[in-house]
C-alpha cells in the first residue's frame, strides 16, 4: 500500500501527474511557448544583462520557435506529445522569459486564443512578481473563471544577497508582498527554487525550501543550477572554478526538502531539462530518470515522505 495519499505511482511526494489527473480525469502536458518576451533585468527597467545564470534564450528549457507564431509552437508541441498520449490534453505553457511583462492589451491578444482553445485545459505562465501590477493581477483571476491559470513566479533563493549575485531585481519581502496579494486569488500559484547556486550552501537552500513552505504555494519547482555557456557565472567560473553539488548531495538535500514541504503542495519538478549545446556543468544533470531514482530510492530507504517534518 502507498504510504502517501497524493500519489497514484508509489511516489512518496505529491506529483503534479497525481494532481491533474484528479482535477481534469486524463492525463495533461505542458506544450513550452516562446511570445518574445524579455525581463525588466534584461532590458534596463531594473538592471542589465538578466540573471546570472540565464543566457539568451532564457535558460535552458526547450520553449517554442520564435520563427513560429505561438500557435504554430503550440500545434507542433501538441503533435509531439499526442504520439506519446492520444487522449491526452494540454496545458500552454508561456514560458520564456517574464510572461506578463508588456501592457495589459498585448497580454489579452497572446493569451484569449488558448483560453479559447478546445484542446488547452489551463494556461501556465512564467513571470516574476515585479511585472504583477493590480490591473494584471485581476485580469488574470478573471480568467480563471474560464481555465485553470497556473501562476509560475521565479524566487530561486530566499537570502537577498544571493538574489543580489542573481542579479535578480527584488528583494523577497517584495516577493511575500505580492505573493500574499495573489493568494486572494483563484490563481494556482508555483514557486521555482534554485539548488546549487554556487555561492549559497546546502543549509541556505534547505531554508529557502522550508519558508516557502511555510507559505503554502499550490505548487513548486526545484530545478538543479545549470552552468550554462554564454552567462555571467560562466565567466566568473571561468576565472575561478564553483564547486557545484554532486549528484549525491542533491539527491539527499531535495528528500530532506521535500519533508518540509506540506503534503498538499504539487511538485511539479526535481530536476531539470538542459541545454545540450550550452551545459558546462554539473554532467550528471543530463541522467535525468537516474536522478529521479535516486530521490525515489532514498525517500523509500529513509522510509519518509513529503512533508513529514512540516510543523502546523
């Protein structure tokens, strides 16, 4: 018997699989989007040259073909996924860059069409929390009156002087203001975490983890730092080699995470997906499934499961 209530596959933490499959009945994919999007780091409205880790194309995951319009990029998506899952419907998946960093009027036109798509069962949208002003925020919970709208909100680290080495843009008493105003709504809100920032330690990714916790996201996102080619921390890693985690210390710190997660959170991932032409390191990122195991294996061995170490 599966000695944890969220999960339909033995997993002993709470799998957006599980989740999706309650809330809509068949299974769901993300289809990646690229609109064209930039960042208020990127551009100068708060600083230049985006964060550290961050290159051109935005970081490591395979979003849409620009040379494609967005339902271009999502029909192709959906054709890939469908060889895999027939019945399966999708999620659109704005996610390169900061998805509601233009007017409110150019965001509606990116987003109506798949709100109105048959096949699209929810919107999911990358941004950060300094490009949700109060006219977006309400648009958006107006929205989920027609489709679930997963709400993405990069953080990577609660400890500002990481953020500031991120060259992030704000500070994380601003993230909890705005997260705090964007729990009053409908939106399902995602928080993404960073391990292995090179200048943080284990103890302060374990803390980052625990106080979003506290917070009680719909979901999270841990992703595993991608060294990638073509970013500031290539060149600063360069001039002096980061020492990054091993695989075996990621594996112990995310279980150890994860027990300080409240059981009801969604974990919608451990690991990431990486850039095969920019990755530098850490090499073992690319054995994705091995990493999963290794979570799996150890939660099993240490006999615990997600949020058993969570305090009322």
């Amino acid at each position: 018997m599966n000695p944890f209530p969220y999960s339909n596959d033995n997993k002993r933490y709470h799998t957006f699989n599980f989740e999706t499959r309650q809330r809509y009945g068949f299974k769901v994919f993300k289809v990646g989007l690229n609109a064209g999007f930039t960042c208020p780091n990127r551009d100068g409205k708060v600083a230049f040259g985006g964060c550290s880790f961050c290159n051109e194309i935005g970081s490591g995951d395979f979003q849409g073909n620009t040379t494609l319009n967005l339902l271009d990029q999502f029909n192709r998506g959906v054709a890939i996924q469908k060889k895999k899952w027939p019945d399966a419907k999708a999620i659109a998946y704005f996610q390169a860059f900061t998805n509601t960093y233009a007017p409110l009027s150019q965001l509606k036109v990116l987003y109506e069409p798949f709100i109105q798509h048959p096949d699209v069962v929810a919107l999911a949208i990358a941004t950060r929390i300094d490009c949700l002003n109060e006219e977006i925020i309400q648009y958006l919970d107006d929205l989920t009156q027609q489709k679930d709208i997963y709400l993405e909100l990069g953080l990577q680290s609660i400890h500002d002087e990481t953020a500031q080495h991120m060259n992030r843009g704000y500070t994380t008493a601003e993230f909890e203001t705005v997260f705090k105003r964007l729990k009053q709504t409908k939106l399902r809100l995602i928080v993404h975490v960073m391990n292995g920032y090179p200048t943080e330690t284990t103890e302060q990714m374990l803390e980052t983890v625990k106080r979003i916790g506290q917070l009680r996201p719909y979901g999270l996102k841990i992703h595993m730092l991608n060294l990638l080619e073509n970013t500031r921390l290539a060149i600063e890693h360069r001039i002096k080699p980061y020492s990054l985690l091993d695989r075996e210390t990621y594996i112990d710190l995310v279980v150890t995470q994860l027990r300080y997660v409240p059981a009801e959170v969604a974990i919608l991932r451990l690991t990431g997906d990486y850039s095969p032409t920019d990755l530098i390191e850490p090499h073992w990122i690319k054995q994705k499934i091995n990493v999963l195991n290794g979570i799996d294996k150890r939660m099993v061995a240490l006999d615990v499961v997600q949020g058993d170490l969570c305090s009322e």
